[in-house]
C-alpha cells in the first residue's frame, strides 16, 4: 500500500516522533508498504485569500494552485493519508488549517471517497481529542471514508519519550488502520457526511451551467449518477441511509426556491 505523511507542525517534536513510531508499525504489518512525505511549512502555502475561485470555477483557478495540485497529486497517489497536527488550543495548526482552507471547496463537492486517515496529534495537558476530530470531520467532509485518531498526552516540551501505555495506543490505532487500507473494504458513511451532501445536490439546479449563478457545484451535480443517488456510488449504503439522503435531498431542492447563495468577485 501507498501512505503519504502529511506534517502539519512547524517542526518535527513530539508529534513527529509518535508518528515516526506508527510508521515503523505500519512497515511491520505492511512489508511493500511506499511511504511519502510532506511537510507544509517547508511548501510555503499562502493563506487562503477567499477568493471563491474553487466555488466558482474550479480548484484548478487557485491563485496558489502550483501548491495545491502538488499536494492534491499526491493524496489521488496514496491509498492512505497520515495527518499530523500539534495541538494548538485544542485545535489544529495555523499550517494545517491554512491547508484545509484551501480544500474548503470539497466539502460541497467530496472527492476521495475510497481513501483513509489516520490523524495523530500530541498535547502537553489536554484538548487533543478536539483537534482529532476537527480534522477527520473535515477530511470526512472531502469524502474521506474513514478516518481513525491517535491523541497522546506528551506532557513535555518536545523532549517527550514514548511511555509503555502510549507505545501500545500507537500500535494499536495504527494496526487497525493500515489493516483497514489493506482490505479494501469502504464503510457506510455517516449521516453528518449524507446530509450536506444532499442538502448541496438538492440546491445544485440553482448553480448548473448558464444559470445566473453557475459554479463548478451545478457542474458536479448534474453527473447522471449523482443528479438520482444519495451518495458516491463507490460507497455501499443502507436502506435507511438511502432515505434519510433522499429526504434531504428535497429540503435542499425546497429550500433552493428561497434561498440562492451569491458569489460575487
């Protein structure tokens, strides 16, 4: 399997070393396993300047798309993606959030339905557990299937060495991922995943092309298999999940009579 690092930290402390530890158990369990890296700070991204570029018109208009198309390559590369984040105040990095920031667009329009992450972060006293899931719920917002966490307690100022207890959290967590990137196997998505997807694709005849206010969502959701299924077809689906879908799929389409949201440039 493919894995791609993707560090988030200004630096490589203690963060990098709980990952490090992972990566060697992912080799243990995957013996062809490819790893790549990459390090934001060192791609030098500007900060999201709201241009609306990718709502509008594509990803592909991003003022700072020489970056992004190098990273985007690399994650359509991988099978699974391992983030990395310091906790900052109970959330992600600057670095990090200026990254996703720029992948905003992909919450309306989800992309990587069939990849996985595996998200560690460390925190010297608490709010790891909120920096985890503001970004598997992002990630599984761009479509990620699956997202898993691992959040120590490093209580030290990048002098952290890993306890017998954490070691054990690490091979675990990391076991379970690279066992679930190895099967193959996509799960059923959440209902917090089928609901703005719907809600988007009810509201997307406001934005098809030669509408007033035609962007790259009215594009995405006028494929012939998205305008009458609830989900990515790649991505099994219960009964219920098919309904609750279809449901807001019409609130969306309802709504959209009333309210139509504007990009003006």
């Amino acid at each position: 399997m493919k894995y791609l690092v993707i560090n988030g930290s200004p630096h490589k402390g203690n963060t990098w070393k709980v990952a490090k530890s992972a990566l060697v158990n992912i080799k243990k369990l995957d013996s062809d396993c490819t790893f790549q890296e990459i390090h934001l700070l060192d791609l030098k991204l500007p900060f999201c300047l709201g241009c609306s570029n990718c709502f509008r018109i594509g990803g592909e208009f991003c003022p700072h798309k020489d970056v992004m198309t190098y990273i985007i390559d690399k994650i359509n590369w991988a099978d699974g993606v391992i983030v990395l984040s310091t906790t900052f105040n109970r959330r992600e990095t600057a670095l990090l959030k200026n990254f996703l920031d720029h992948l905003n667009y992909l919450l309306h329009r989800p992309l990587w339905f069939t990849k996985k992450a595996l998200v560690i972060t460390t925190v010297g006293g608490v709010g790891g557990n909120s920096t985890i899931k503001s970004i598997s719920c992002t990630l599984r917002g761009m479509g990620f299937n699956r997202c898993y966490g691992i959040s120590i307690r490093s209580l030290s100022w990048n002098d952290y060495q890993i306890r017998r207890k954490d070691q054990k959290k690490i091979d675990k967590i990391s076991a379970v991922f690279c066992k679930d990137v190895q099967s193959g196997k996509l799960h059923y998505p959440s209902t917090d995943v089928l609901i703005p997807y719907n809600l988007f694709r009810g509201m997307a005849g406001n934005y098809v092309k030669g509408a007033e206010y035609e962007t790259k969502d009215g594009e995405y959701y006028s494929d012939e298999y998205r305008k009458k299924h609830v989900y990515d077809k790649s991505i099994p689906l219960l009964p219920h999940q098919r309904v609750i879908g279809s449901i807001f799929y019409l609130i969306g389409k309802i709504g959209s009579k009333y309210m139509v949201v504007t990009y003006k440039k």
